[in-house]
C-alpha cells in the first residue's frame, strides 16, 4: 500500500474516531430533570375511606390538557415576548403533565386533615366528590431571569358539600426570581411555584 493511501487510511480512522466522541459526548451531557421528586403521599388517599359519614372532604383534582408548547420533552425559555427555545440537551424526565399533577397533588395534600385532594385515575363517582380544575398558560423561564406559573382554577362543589365560597373561576400567576444559572436552578424555582399554587387553592378550600 502507497504512502498515499495509508495517510488517506489514517484521516478517516482518525476522523470516524472524532465524530464518534463527538455523538458520544453530546449524548452523555443530556440532562433530564423531575418537577416531583416526592414520594406518593399514600395517607387517607384511598376512595374507599372517604364515605358522608366522615368529616373529611374530597376534592378530585383535575388538571386539564397543557397549550401545545408545554408538550415537548425539552425544557422551554421564552427569550423575548412572542419567541420560545427549546432546551437541546435539557429534558423532563416524565411528561410535564404527569410531573405538574404529582407535584400539586403533593403539596394540597400535606398537613390538611379536613380536605383530601385525589387524583382523577382515583375518582369514585359514588364519592360524589367536588372537583378542582386547573388550566395552565404559562409555566417555564424566561431571559429576564424569572420563572413564571399562570392559569385559571375553579372548583365544582358537589351537592352535599356547604358552599362557603363561590366556585367561579379564579385567575393566579405567581413568579420568582432565578439567583443562578442553569436549568437545574429553574426546575428547583418551577417547583417553589407549584407550592405556591397549592397554598392559594387550599385557602379557598
């Protein structure tokens, strides 16, 4: 074999050799993050337990589809007013859906013995429960270094349950600032914004 070839041979061992670390090394730097890293809260969750003769109540907690631009697997920055990016290597771990409503069923079911919130997948229709709808528009970070939640809730209150406030629909937008950068700080601030929610929407509760 010529000096030739074996130089050509060479460039193309070294280069396949540069393009497979290339693949490998943006592979290894995905990140995939959880809005709920929380333990299901198993106590008095169970709809058996919750009959008219208990002073318990339950509301079943409804969150409704998210806007389309929530559906990606890749976290979002909105980067000026009416322009989002999407994360390349910055990912959810569980659809945000699912993670946003373990997350909120979490945090309304801590320290509150008189309301027990469920989740849809646990409603009994016998219950003839009250439920809690959620609508979320916003959820995500921004370039002027904020996280943001905003949305409508109301609450349907079942026949037997006495109407202390009225079920309409309320609006809520909470923010926080971001201290640091990158996604991992944004996450721990998106969740600070979950609790937030739940300390509003068991006040009315």
């Amino acid at each position: 074999m010529s000096n030739f070839k074996v130089t050509i041979v060479l460039v193309v061992i070294v280069l396949s050799a540069l393009l497979t670390g290339c693949s490998t090394s943006s592979v290894s730097e995905s990140k995939y993050y959880l809005l709920n890293n929380q333990q299901p809260i198993s106590v008095g969750l169970q709809p058996k337990n919750i009959n008219n003769n208990t002073t318990e109540q339950a509301i079943v907690v409804i969150v409704n589809e998210l806007p389309r631009y929530l559906k990606q697997a890749n976290l979002v920055m909105q980067i000026d007013q009416h322009q989002l990016h999407y994360a390349h290597h910055h990912m959810w771990a569980e659809p945000l859906h699912t993670g946003f409503s373990k997350a909120l069923l979490a945090d309304l079911n801590k320290a509150d013995s008189v309301t027990i919130f469920l989740s849809e997948e646990m409603h009994v229709q016998e219950n003839n429960s009250s439920t809690l709808h959620i609508n979320i528009d916003h959820f995500h970070a921004n370039n002027q270094s904020k996280v943001t939640l905003s949305g409508q809730y109301w609450l349907n209150l079942s026949v037997n349950t006495p109407q202390k406030k009225l079920p309409m629909k309320q609006s809520f937008y909470f923010e926080a600032d971001l201290e640091k950068d990158g996604y991992a700080h944004s996450v721990e601030k998106m969740r600070a914004l979950v609790r937030k929610l739940a300390l509003e929407i068991k006040s009315i509760s």
